[in-house]
C-alpha cells in the first residue's frame, strides 16, 4: 500500500479531562469519529463486540469510528479523553486499511502532549458525559467550526499532536489490504471513490476481468463478506456521517448515495445500525 494512501486529516472534536465517579455508564455508541482515552487512575470497561477491555492506569485506549461500543463504571475513574472527527472524503478510512491496537501503554511524553492538546484548544470540554448531548451535528458542527478558525499556529501544532499520539497505536497496528489480491483491492478503491453512485456488481468484475460468479467469490474470500454486503456497509456508514453533519432530508441522503428507493434505504439502514434512520437522526439531535 502507498504512503500516501495513510495521510488523513483529522479534525480535533474535543479534548478534556474528567474526573467520573461510577457515572460514566452508557450503551450502544455508535459515532461517526474516533476517541481516544487516557486512564490516569480508577477503574471501568469499554465494551465492544470484539470483547471487554478493562481500563488500566498509565494506559491509552483508541474507539474507532463507527465501533459499536459501551462503558461500564462502577468506581472512581479519571481520564483524558479526545475525540477526532476523520475528513477522508471518498478514500478509505484510515480505520478501515488498518486494524489498530485497542489498548497501549503510555509514556511521560504522551501525557505531556494531551496536556498541551487542552492548553491550546480552550473551552473544548465536554459539558456533558451523555453520548447523546454531543453525537449530534450542532455540536459536532460547532467544533468542526472552531477548529477551523483556530490560530494556524495551534491548528499545526493541535495536527502534529493527533498524528503523534495515532502514531503510538500505528507501531503495533496491521494493515488490512496488505495480502488482499490486487483486483480485490482496486475494487474496494473504486468503490469509496463512487460511493455517490450507484454500483453495479457486473461494472467491478470487469474492473477484474472476472465473471460476476468468480468475482464474488474470490471477494468473499478475500474480504469475508460478499460485495453487496460491502457496498450496503459503507453507504450506510457515510449515511451515518451526513445525518450527523449535512442538514439535508433523509430522502436526500438517500437519493445522494445512489438510493433510487427510499424505503429500501430505511430498511437497509435498519438492518445495519438497528435504528430507522428518522430516529437515529432525532436521536443524535437530542
């Protein structure tokens, strides 16, 4: 895979310091950005599909998006936490090309810079703990906002602190692709880049030179889902995404990511998150 392929941006959402005592409990976080937590003394669980983590002192801890996920806190617990919003556009998530470590532990530098991540990036707290009150778009919007007019100065120095502390969990991350047969691969690009579209399974067996037949075997084989199921997966994730960031109907998003059948989309949207997309959008707009 090319470098250049792993060069994101991400936009610094918040980033603060909380101090829980047996509140920080919620269920089913779903979000559209990352978050990574530092553990400066207690004890909690972040609970994910792919097991229980058990949070330890001196230790980061990295949610990608779009992980479904939960914290169980029965106890004294104060962390860091920051939370990144990833501008890809129409390439492949970092996330998605990489599997990262969940946890990792940290050194005297890692704190310093967190530190410093608050001392230049003021007022960028959480006001409150409830996914609910800041997984909707004014407040995802209003951070995006303030990022953006922050002092060119800090807003280098707010970049270069992300890619370090990323850069820790990169050491022990995996890259995905890395054994994908190529056609495969120049599919799954092709289809980030027209996620808009419609797309057409017979269009990317040609793009392999593949019957359709053999085409979606040799992507169930490589990827482990077929590519129908792919293609749903990311269109809803950037479903997702929009609701959280565009003001536009759901019809709209559904017609901007080649829907021609909104009651489909709501179904497959359904399906995938577990919640109508009408809800989960009042739901984040809470």
């Amino acid at each position: 895979m090319n470098r250049k392929e792993l060069k994101q941006d991400f936009i610094l959402l918040n980033v603060g310091y909380a101090n829980h005592n047996a509140d920080w409990n919620w269920k089913n976080i779903q979000s559209p950005f990352a978050r990574i937590h530092y553990v400066k003394n207690g004890n909690a669980k972040i609970i994910r599909q792919d097991g229980v983590y058990e949070l330890k002192k001196g230790h980061l801890y990295l949610t990608p998006s779009y992980t479904k996920h939960g914290y169980e806190c029965n106890d004294i617990l104060e962390l860091y936490y920051i939370h990144l919003y990833e501008d890809f556009g129409k390439n492949l998530s970092l996330f998605d090309m990489m599997d990262f470590p969940v946890e990792i532990k940290a050194d005297t530098l890692d704190i310093q810079l967190i530190e410093r991540l608050i001392n230049i990036n003021p007022e960028r707290e959480l006001k409150y703990y409830d996914p609910r009150s800041y997984d909707n778009s004014d407040t995802v919007a209003y951070n995006i906002a303030i990022q953006q007019k922050s002092p060119l100065a800090f807003e280098m120095e707010t970049h270069g602190i992300i890619n370090q502390l990323l850069s820790r969990f990169m050491v022990q991350a995996v890259y995905k692709n890395e054994n994908i047969e190529k056609r495969i691969l120049k599919c799954i690009y092709f289809i980030h880049k027209n996620i808009d579209q419609t797309i057409d399974i017979h269009d990317l067996a040609e793009i392999c030179c593949l019957t359709k037949d053999h085409f979606i075997r040799l992507f169930k084989k490589e990827m482990n889902c077929t590519p129908g199921k792919y293609i749903n997966q990311k269109k809803i994730e950037t479903a997702q995404l929009r609701i959280l960031i565009d003001d536009v109907s759901i019809k709209d998003i559904a017609y901007g990511l080649g829907f021609d059948n909104v009651s489909y989309f709501n179904r497959l949207f359904t399906k995938i998150t577990g919640e109508r997309p009408g809800k989960y959008k009042k739901k984040i707009l809470l």
